[in-house]
C-alpha cells in the first residue's frame, strides 16, 4: 500500500511539472501508458434551450481565442428512403465579437451599441451567421464541442 501511495504522488509531480512546461496539457503516465488531457479552450457563453435559428434542438455560443463567436446546433436531414439522421452545424456569428482575455461580448460595428452586452442579446432574430462546416456521424454535443477545441488550438498555434 506504501508503495502504491509513493506512485501516485510521483505521478502527480510528474504532472504537475509537465504542465509547468505547457499550460494548456495535462501529461500524466498511469500503468506506464501515456494519457493526455487537454484543457478547453472554447468558453461557453451562452446555451440555449429554445433558439430563433431554424432547429428544435439546442444551440451553444462560444467564444474563441481569435475574438470570435462560434456556434454549435444541431438539426435533421433526410437519408434516402425517409429516414433521417442529426448533423451538427459549426457557424460563425458575424454581428458580435469576444473579448477572449476578460471574457467580453463585443457588437460589432454595424449596430449602435459600443459597449459590451449580455450573452442572452446573441441569440436573436435575424441573426447574421456563417456556416463553416457540418459534421455528421456525431453523437452528441459532447463531440462537437471536442471538434470546436482543436479548432480553438490550431488558432492559438498559427497565432
């Protein structure tokens, strides 16, 4: 049991040193294999239940190391033969910007307000988006949100 203890608290100051070395990666071995976690980068500003984009399902709002607000909803498509199947939608808001550092939502330009908003004041009618890209073969928001993290690094990375 000793033992045991002794390797747990070696393995977490093992941890511990390596995320001195980079901050945004946990590294850790257990039972001599490698394991990675890594830290999220995409903040959540706003979830909502009951949406004006055009699905019946959730819609998730985030802000991005870059300034931008991405966000993530799901919605049905037809398969052949009448079936259908979810897919999940990755778009870019265009009317709103975040301050990534104070975690700040910004309008842009076109509209008269300057100063920051509310996260609820995103999701609005009319609003201005960008679709990226959609994914199918996701099963949950879970996954999504894993896609929109390595996003999140590969800005950070060619920043």
């Amino acid at each position: 049991m000793k033992q045991l203890w002794n390797d747990l608290q070696t393995k977490e100051l093992l941890a511990a040193h390596l995320r001195q070395r980079n901050p945004f990666r946990d590294e850790t071995k257990i039972a001599g294999i490698k394991v990675e976690e890594i830290k999220p980068l995409a903040k959540l500003i706003h979830k909502t239940y009951a949406s004006y984009l055009p699905t019946a399902f959730p819609a998730h709002y985030y802000g991005m190391p870059n300034g931008q607000i991405y966000l993530i909803f799901s919605r049905f498509y037809e398969i052949k033969f009448g079936g259908s199947g979810l897919e999940f939608v990755f778009a870019l808001h265009r009317e709103f910007t975040y301050d990534y550092k104070n975690e700040v939502i910004i309008p842009t330009k076109k509209l008269k307000v300057k100063s920051p908003v509310f996260a609820e004041s995103i999701d609005k009618p009319n609003q201005k988006i960008d679709i990226l890209k959609i994914k199918r073969g996701l099963n949950s928001y879970g996954e999504a949100y894993n896609i929109l993290n390595q996003e999140a690094r590969e800005m950070l990375m060619y920043a």
